[in-house]
C-alpha cells in the first residue's frame, strides 16, 4: 500500500506496549494515527505526548467500538490501515488447588483478545470497503491482528491467552477471503516474548529465562521491532492472509 498523510490508522491498545511503538512509527510516517485504548488517563497522556487522536473504548463491546471509531474518523478521516493490538494475559490454570479456571476470567480474557479483536476488524473493514482504492491493486485497506506463540506453544496457565490467540490466528485466512472482493488484507503477527509492560513486571531472572528461550538472539523482542514488522506488511501487497512469527525461533517447551 503506498501510504501516508491519504490514509489513516487506528491502533487498538495503542497508549503501551507493542500499540505505542506501531503508533510512533506510523506517526513518523506522517499517517494520520488514532488510538483507542480502554484507559482513558495513559491514552490521554500518550495522545498529548505524541499528537495522536484518542478515543476510549471498550474493544469487547460492540457499540462502544463504533463510537470510538466515529471518534477518531471525525478527527483523522476513514482509517486504510487498522492494527489490533489491545489484550490482556492474566495467569490460570485448567484446576488450581483443587478448583476448576474461573469462567467469568476465561470468558473475559476471549472477549477482549477474540472477540475485541473481531468487533474492531470487522467494523473497521466495513467502513474501508466503502471507500475508493488506493492503489492500482484495488486495494482499500489492511487490518493487522496480533496472534502470539502461545496460539501454537501456550504454556502452564495459560488455557485462555493460548487459546484466544489461537482463535485470532484462526480466523486471519477466513477473514482475509471473506475481505478480499473488497480489496483489504488481513494479516496477523504472532510475537515471542516481547519487552512490553507484563514482561518488565517480572524479575530480572525470570526475564532472563524467558531470553534464554529464543535461539537467536538471544533476547527479548522489542516493541520497535514489531512496530517495523507491521511497516512491511503496510508496504507489502502480497503479504496477505499469513500469520506470521516474530520470535528470534523461539520454540516454548514445558520443560
């Protein structure tokens, strides 16, 4: 997609993390950038140290994903380039002590890692396919999910992350077929072990374990890094449909 000041971009979870780093790169590329993250203080914050538009919202709920959207197109115009990175990974096993995973926290963690990523992608790919092509392809936009190793390698405790992420890299090809009359690609990036919030909240030897993992190198991710994986796939048409690993050949075992 040949793209800049004509076509603008939403990142979800975009006040932190891996969303904060696609945010700067996209507004270093002069793209009209909107963010929606669900607190409203480090999305204000970020909004007023980067120049970013920024709406509220609730990915898991439908109606408060619409109007986040009518938001930030009112500021920046129609988004051509939407990436999810909004989710949460909270820690629990199938029986702990005895007691069965909470459903109340596993319905939780598919609404908002599935089901937010669903409500935002598909509301975003309809207001695309309205809109003219912008490129010789007929292309009109690319959504962007993020999946994860833990979709094809999750670990002890993490039943629900693994298995939304799962379902976020199940639903990239369907989605990407359902889109493609339309002209938009659906791409997704399945991360290792990135140096995000949740990761620098562990011990310093916990977070050299979890190094030691990938193959090479032999570090963490960094968010920038990501953010320059999504660039690629903005600029490459024929990128479509894939879930791709980011992980230094990070292979998790449980042993």
């Amino acid at each position: 997609m040949i793209w800049g000041k004509d076509t603008p971009a939403l990142v979800t979870g975009g006040s932190s993390g891996l969303g904060a780093a696609v945010a700067k790169m996209l507004i270093a590329a002069g793209v009209p950038t909107g963010i929606l993250d669900l607190n409203a203080e480090s999305g204000a914050a970020f909004a007023g140290e980067t120049g970013v538009a920024f709406a509220r919202c609730d990915v898991a709920d439908p109606s408060s994903v619409s109007e986040a959207l009518t938001q930030l197109r009112n500021i920046n115009g129609m988004e051509r380039i939407c990436v999810n990175c909004a989710g949460i990974a909270p820690a629990a096993r199938t029986v702990s002590r005895d007691a069965p995973h909470d459903p109340a926290l596993f319905q939780k963690v598919i609404s908002v890692n599935l089901i937010g990523t669903f409500n935002v992608a598909s509301q975003s790919a309809a207001g695309m396919s309205r809109q003219a092509p912008v490129n010789a392809d007929g292309e009109r936009g690319v959504i962007i999910n993020t999946a994860s190793i833990a979709a094809f390698e999750g670990q002890i405790g993490q039943v629900a992350y693994a298995a939304s992420k799962a379902a976020v890299a199940g639903m990239t090809l369907p989605m990407a077929r359902d889109l493609a009359k339309a002209g938009i690609r659906v791409v997704a990036i399945a991360p290792g072990i990135f140096q995000t919030q949740m990761v620098s909240g562990f011990s310093e030897d916990v977070q050299e374990a979890l190094a030691k993992s990938a193959e090479f190198p032999r570090r963490l991710g960094r968010p920038d890094e990501y953010a320059s994986l999504v660039r690629h796939v903005i600029d490459n048409t024929m990128i479509n449909g894939e879930v791709i690993r980011l992980d230094a050949a990070t292979r998790m075992a449980t042993k």
